[in-house]
C-alpha cells in the first residue's frame, strides 16, 4: 500500500469506529446470555479446547454467561493481558474465582500463568459476512491472531454491529464464525 491509500484506510477504520460505537450504545450488554446458548448449543467449541476469551468492557455484549458456563463444562479459559503497544496479547489462565489485576487500557487480567489458546472469542467494534472485523485499532487482536493461526476465531458482537463492508488490509486474518445474540454464522473461507 502507498501512503495515500494508506491514509484513506486510516481514515475509514476511524469513521466506521465512530459509527460504530455510537451505534453499541443502544445495544444491551445483558443479551450476553443468549448468545451464550446459542454457542453453547452449536457444539462449535470443541470439547478438550483451551478457550481465550475477554473481559468484556465498554459496552460489548457479555460474555461471561458464556465463560462461565465453559468453565463448568470443564473447558481451561484464559484472558488476555494487554502488553506495552506493537506485541500480542499474553493469555493468562482464569477461572471465575480468578484474582484479576489492572492493566493498560482500563483492562483488567488474571493474576495466573500464561496459557496458550486453541479456540478464541474474539472482541470486535463491527464485523461482515465475509468475516472480517474491525477492532479498535490498537492492533492487538491482529497480532495475536497471526501469532496463533491455528487456533479458531469466533468473533462476539451485537448482530447489530454487522456492516457492508470493513476497510482491510492485507494482513487481515478473517473470523471462522460470528455469535450474536441472533445466533451463529460460520465463516465460508475459499
């Protein structure tokens, strides 16, 4: 990419975050629970996988109905420790006794050792068909996915947070599948 399309990328990502956002404010938290059943229901989590998931913060759908009921499925969790800017982020074991401890960004993460994913839910601020996703920027999720491209991406979202279409680069790995409170849709990749 040359530096005027590069811009033009920049430029787009930031007005559909705008838009975004704005529009996760209506959105409530608490159907959470329903997209949890309907993962739940899918059988799309394997049965021995290690889970990474996300605390979930400024108005994302919660996912803790569905962690929770992972854990009691017997499944290992982790959540994400956010490091200093241009790294992935570290997956540390959690359980929902777990102490937690701040970290950057207003985030919090799990006083535990380090634990490496195989299935992730992935956080994200608008998302389309073809599976590609827009977070918020900082480049942490595009650094952990290329850091872990075996492990299956299931992005969590309000259904109201799909959108036409998202600014990608190349770099851009797509979503195996999408929950919502609607339901699933899998991600067909040629």
């Amino acid at each position: 990419m040359n530096e005027a399309e590069t811009k033009l990328l920049a430029h787009q990502k930031a007005a559909l975050r705008k838009e975004m956002l704005a529009k996760r404010k209506s959105q409530n938290p608490a159907l959470g629970h329903r997209l949890a059943m309907h993962v739940l229901q899918s059988g799309l989590v394997p049965r021995h996988a290690t889970v990474g998931g996300f605390m979930p913060m400024r108005g994302e759908i919660d996912i803790l109905p569905l962690l929770n009921a992972l854990h009691e499925h017997g499944h290992r969790l982790a959540l994400p420790e956010t490091p200093p800017p241009g790294h992935a982020l570290i997956f540390r074991a959690w359980t929902p006794h777990t102490p937690m401890l701040p970290g950057r960004y207003n985030t919090q993460h799990p006083e535990a050792p380090h634990l490496t994913p195989d299935f992730l839910l992935i956080p994200l601020l608008a998302f389309n068909s073809t599976g590609h996703r827009l977070g918020y920027g900082g480049g942490y999720y595009d650094r952990t996915l290329a850091a872990l491209p075996a492990a299956f991406r299931l992005g969590c979202a309000f259904a109201a947070q799909q959108t036409q279409a998202i600014p990608t680069e190349p770099t851009d790995l797509p979503l195996n599948a999408i929950a919502t409170e609607n339901g699933i849709t899998l991600i067909q990749h040629n």
